[in-house]
C-alpha cells in the first residue's frame, strides 16, 4: 500500500468514522469493515433531522436508504433528489424514484460521493497538487416492495452496487437491505432493517429496530442501530405537525432529533452554531420539511436537515421531491 493510500484512508477515518465515536471510547473493532460511507445518512434529510430516528416511519423515495419497506406506500410515481454537504469536504448526491406497478412498488436509487479539497503529500511530506478527486463512492440501487393486509404489514428489499475509489485502488461489491414495517393501529408503528448484507470484511453489516407514536399534530420516533464495527447507539425524534388544511398553502413539518453520537469537540468556526449555543454539540439535528399535494398539479415537498457535529465542522442536507 503505498504511502499516499494510507494519508487517505488515515483521513478519511477520522473524518467519517469519528463523527460516531471519539478517541477516548472507540469501539474495539471500529475500522475493520470497508465502506464506512454506507453508514452516513445520505438521501433522507428527515431521518438526519430527526436523530436517525427513522426505520419505523419511513416512506417514500428515501425511504430506499434506510428501510425500503417504506416505499410500499406509495401510490404515484414519486421522484426526489438531495444533496448532502458533510464533513471534511465529503459530499452526496442522490437520485430516488418509485414506480408503482399494481400493488408492487419498484424503487431505483442512485448515489454518488467525493472529496474534495484533500491535502495531498508525498512520501516527505511535500504537496502534490496534481492529484485531482481523491475520494469517488458509488452506490446503484434496485428495491422491491410491497404492503399486506391493507398496508399494515409493508415488506421490501434492495440490491445494490458498491464502487469505493480511495486514490488508485478502486473496489467493487454488491450488497442487500431488507426491511419490514408494521401499523396494527394507526397511532403505532414498528419497523426494522439489516443493511449491507454480503461480504461482512467489505461492508458495515447492520440492523435497525424502531417504534413511533403519531398523531395527526406530532409524531415521537425511537430507534436502536448497531452495526457490526461499532457499539450500538440509540436515536429518538420528534415531529411536530402543521397539517396543509390549516395552512391551506401546504403542510408544514418541524424536527428535531437526538443521537447518541460521542462528543467531538467544540465548533469554533461556524458563528452562528455558537449563536444558538451548540459549539459543543454532536448529538442534536434539526430540521423542517414542507409539502404541498397540488403544486402546478403536482405534489411536491422541500426537506432540510443539519446536525453540528462539534470540531469536525456542520452537516447539511436538502431534498426536493415531486410526485406525478
């Protein structure tokens, strides 16, 4: 391995890997699975805003990246594109779309990563400016599913292609999320996940379980993740309600959410996150969402999430979705 390959994965370590443990509590076996940017909330701004809190309420397109379960209950053709600004210069792009054929909803998800602004030394230490994107992740995904017993059991699952670039090495994998939702009554909801089936040495394997209360004015979420190269960490979220027939413009939706991330420094960059008092916090996202049913005889939502994550700087997201 040569040395620019080791700066790159040492950096790319911290920056990713560290936003979920610290140095003075990493986990023991933290960094033994490949692909660590399967684990970064890209493609569902509500479920950053709400604290990862997210497997037993998710539903349209990027439902795909979290629990393809969710997609089951869509009833149109549903198309949503985000775009998430990370850390360290990490940024996604992602594209989602359902397609209902019968009761059978056909998702396909596409995703693509990069760094960039990467110092870039040689083996003394010197700059070597010519080395263009260091960091290039893909992710293609194909879904299936399906609702039961009048949506209350809602069953799916994805395939997926995984092309990691790190510098001059470049690896490929294919990997499976399957994911189930259940609704016995309307004000409950459970769901659960296990993402990144495969090749365990390659990939973050890892399950979700979660529950949620609703109303028609809040919904409370709860969820437990544990992936196998980290201990498990629990997220809770809440979601206040403005429904679109009050407003009589669109429905309105305020998030806010906690995970239980370590600590990761204070935030003496961003002004406005020591305005609001979070220099120090790593373990509180928020966020709002907006939809309107008939927008130039469309539906389409705005959705926006942003977590500081302390020293290593702020996490952004936005997603524009329309149904037709």
């Amino acid at each position: 391995m040569n040395i620019r390959l080791k700066v790159l994965i040492a950096c790319l370590t911290v920056g990713l890997v560290s936003a979920s443990a610290s140095a003075s509590s990493i986990y023991s076996d933290a960094g033994t699975s490949a692909s660590a940017f399967l684990k970064i909330d890209a493609g569902s701004p509500r479920a950053q805003a709400l604290g990862n809190a997210y497997v037993s309420i998710a539903d349209g397109p990027e439902a795909l990246f979290w629990n393809p379960a969710g997609a089951a209950s869509a009833t149109t053709r549903e198309l949503q594109f985000s775009y998430l600004d990370y850390l360290q210069g990490y940024k996604a792009r992602t594209l989602a779309y359902l397609q209902p054929i019968g009761k059978t909803i056909i998702g396909v998800t596409v995703n693509y990563m990069d760094m960039d602004g990467f110092d870039f030394r040689g083996e003394h230490g010197e700059q070597n400016p010519e080395v263009g994107t260091p960091v290039q992740n893909f992710v293609g995904g194909l879904s299936i599913a399906r609702g039961f017993f009048d949506q209350k059991l809602q069953l799916g699952g994805t395939a997926k292609y995984i092309s990691e670039k790190l510098d001059s090495d470049h690896y490929n994998n294919v990997g499976f999320d399957v994911g189930a939702k259940l609704r016995l009554v309307n004000w409950l909801g459970l769901g659960g996940a296990i993402v990144n089936l495969g090749d365990k040495d390659e990939m973050p394997r890892g399950w979700r379980l979660g529950a949620d209360l609703n109303t028609r004015y809040f919904t409370i979420s709860g969820e437990y993740m544990k992936y196998r190269d980290d201990k498990g960490r629990y997220g809770v979220g809440l979601e206040i309600h403005i429904p679109e027939d009050m407003l009589q413009v669109a429905r309105f939706d305020l998030r806010v959410g906690y995970y239980s991330r370590e600590n990761t420094g204070i935030n003496d960059k961003d002004s406005w996150v020591g305005d609001l008092g979070l220099a120090e916090t790593s373990k509180v996202s928020f966020g709002f969402g907006i939809y309107s049913s008939e927008l130039f005889g469309y539906g389409a939502s705005i959705d926006y999430a942003v977590t500081p994550f302390g020293a290593l700087g702020t996490s952004q997201q936005i997603a524009l979705g329309i149904e037709f």
